[in-house]
C-alpha cells in the first residue's frame, strides 16, 4: 500500500482491470450468463478462499512466493535513486495476481478439458519513472494471464513477473539475497540489483496487519527495507547509472473496505541513518482516520517499534491540484512522533506523480523528508501512495454492490 493498504489497493489497481480483462479474454466465460461484475466478484463473492484471520508462521523463502489460496496478492517495489552528480530519480515497480476462483473449486474441475490459454490467476503490473530534474513522470500498466509462462510468481529461486518486467533473484541460495528489477517502456527503463541486507519486516501482529474491525478484514504482510540498489535508469534513449535504496512490500489477503472508507494515505521513509519508517493512514469522508491506521518504526539494527494509531499525527501543510481532473491532494506534511522523539516535514521530490491509467487514478511518487529525532538530524527520501482524492473507494464498491 504502493501501499498500502491492502484492499485499497485491490480497488484502486485492480479491480477495473479485471472486468476488461475476464470479458476480453474469456477467463470464465460461464459469467457471460449472469449479471455478476468483477468488482462484485472480488469483494463480495470471496466464500472459499483463504483469510487473513490468525497469526501465522513465516516460512521463508518460501512466502516470498505466490500464495494462490488467497484472492489477492502483490508484490510492490519502489525506490529513490541518484546518479554520482545528484541527479535524481523515482521509481515503482509492482506486481498484482487476481484469482478467480478458490483454489479448491478449480481442483474439482481439474478434470474438465481446458485450453492452455486458460487460467486461475490473472496478474496486472504498474511501472512508473519520475525524472525528478525535468519533472517529467513516466507511468505504464499492463496485464496478463497466468499461463504459458506470460506472468506469474515463484518463490524459490525467486520470480515475479508478467512478460519482460520482472523482480528475479539474482544470486540464490538464502533467505538474503540480490535481485534484479527489469522493466521498460518506449520512453523508459530500469535494470537495477537490489541487495537484501536486513531481515523481512514482518507488519503488524507478527505479520497480520489489520484494516477494521471485522474479521478478516486483514492482510499478510511484510517488508524489505533500506536495500542498497545499483544498476541504469534509461530516460528517453539516454542511460544513467545510479545508486539508492529501494523499498519492497509484498502482502496477500481476501477482503474488501470497511463501509465509509473513502482512500488512504501511505508514507514509506527511508533514512540517511539506516532506519526506516512506514505510516498508513485510512480516511473516512470527514478526515479522520480508521482505528486500524497503524506504522512501524525499523531501527538500523533491524530492531522494530510498532505504531498504533494514537501514536502519531500527520498535519497536511499544502496541497496540490491536479490538472488532468482537479483532484486535490495533500502536497506537504508535518509529521510528529512523540513516542520516537520524531518531528518531520515531508514534501514531493516535484508535484505531479499522478497516475492516470486505463484502471485507475492516484498519487503516487518520490518524497523527501527532513527533520530531527531528539537532538539529531533526520533527513532521508522515500515514497507516499495517495488515493481515494480522485475517486472515493467507498463510491466505487456502492456503485457495484447489489
């Protein structure tokens, strides 16, 4: 949550996608006799899947793989990268697998004659460039089912991808370990290593990062930070090589929105210091926030503090409007930590990060942060998702729902 969140992220990047996608290609064809929509689908329709319900035990590598039983998952990489003169440069790179049916129900079937082309898992994948200097922003998507080797998501070696994008594990044999991102477009590229230094970030309970107060209503989730990263950002023909860190979440869950959630704001800071900070924060209509808004705090030893949602406070200083559709959104921010002894302000690496693709429209781009923890100095960059300002969540499942 990108992103954070999780079920905002199946709304606002994937579910559109879904309905093109199953009436395109003839995923299911059987839902060409009902009145049935994909957003129903994803949402409403989910008896038989797994849920994020216990805390589990971790098993890696081996979650750093798909996790098919579950209705919805990704992989979501983005990262702050600068060349030896001080050029700046953002990126993300995320991955999503949609299933269409539970795991169970598809192995009844298994005996029915099916065409290769035909799948369980559809997957989606967002790739963006900012070139911070010409403030100039480079979104793209693309989709893609889950057969004859076109997408998917392996854990050992570890693969994730859909065509030509892909994050693979450069060197393997161990829970750490180098991997290299790959994905281009006419305009951009990036082939980048990025090395694995502190162990998963398990979020939340030991892992279950909870979104509201209904059973269920939760992900499995953790992540990878402060990952030193080395490789090429190619913009318009012309490569730069760069260093940075690059941040990784990879979350897996069956659920939707709590009614009257109408977006979120998600903060993933990295700083010169070795430690790191993620902050996620679920709006309702009148601006406050779910109980369930939660962040972590990642020392530089890899020690973690959690943070509940009396921990902090997040103060929008300007905001930013954009020209494609007047969607107002937060542009700056103070950022206090009482229990950290942290004060920050944030602000765009330059204003407009907005994407505006064929499933979705949001904020999302490079950040920096500046400020003091007691009497030192805190500065560092990193990433904020902003959705629901376009269009509200909540609006978009009322509008499907029968």
């Amino acid at each position: 949550m990108g992103e954070m969140n999780w079920a905002g992220r199946l709304l606002r990047l994937t579910l559109p996608i879904w309905i093109w996608i199953a009436g395109l290609l003839w995923l299911q064809p059987a839902w060409a006799a009902t009145e049935l929509s994909w957003l129903e689908t994803a949402t409403a329709n989910n008896a038989g899947f797994e849920k994020a319900l216990t805390v589990k035990d971790w098993n890696f590598p081996q979650d750093f793989g798909a996790h098919n039983g579950y209705q919805t998952e990704w992989w979501y990489y983005t990262g702050n990268l600068a060349t030896e003169t001080g050029r700046e440069f953002g990126f993300q790179l995320t991955f999503f697998r949609q299933a269409l049916k539970p795991e169970a129900e598809v192995a009844i079937n298994a005996a029915e004659p099916l065409s290769g082309w035909r799948g369980n898992q559809i997957y989606s994948a967002h790739f963006t460039v900012s070139d911070i200097v010409e403030r100039q922003f480079y979104p793209a998507e693309r989709f893609s089912r889950g057969t004859l080797g076109l997408a998917g998501a392996e854990a050992e070696p570890y693969k994730v991808w859909l065509e030509d994008w892909s994050a693979t594990e450069a060197e393997p044999g161990g829970e750490l370990g180098t991997v290299r991102l790959l994905a281009k477009t006419a305009e951009v590229s990036l082939d980048l290593l990025v090395e694995q230094r502190l162990p998963p970030v398990l979020q939340g309970n030991r892992g279950l990062s909870q979104k509201g107060q209904e059973p269920g209503n939760a992900s499995y989730y953790y992540s990878l930070v402060q990952q030193p990263t080395v490789g090429t950002v190619t913009v318009q023909g012309k490569p730069y090589a760069v260093t940075g860190l690059t941040w990784k979440d990879h979350e897996y869950s069956t659920s939707a929105l709590t009614a009257g959630t109408v977006g979120w704001d998600w903060f993933s800071m990295q700083f010169d210091n070795g430690s790191a900070l993620m902050l996620y924060l679920l709006r309702h209509e009148d601006g406050t926030l779910e109980d369930t808004s939660a962040g972590i705090y990642i020392a530089a030893s890899g020690e973690t503090t959690a943070l509940s949602r009396q921990d902090w406070q997040v103060k929008v200083l300007e905001r930013w409007k954009s020209p494609q559709n007047e969607a107002l959104y937060p542009a700056k921010w103070q950022i206090e930590i009482p229990k950290l002894d942290i004060a920050l302000q944030a602000e765009p690496l330059m204003p407009n990060q907005e994407l505006n693709v064929a499933t979705a429209t949001y904020w999302e781009g490079a950040v920096k942060f500046a400020g003091q923890q007691g009497e030192s100095l805190l500065n560092g960059r990193g990433y904020v998702e902003l959705t629901g300002y376009a269009d509200r969540l909540d609006r978009l499942l009322s509008a499907r729902t029968p």
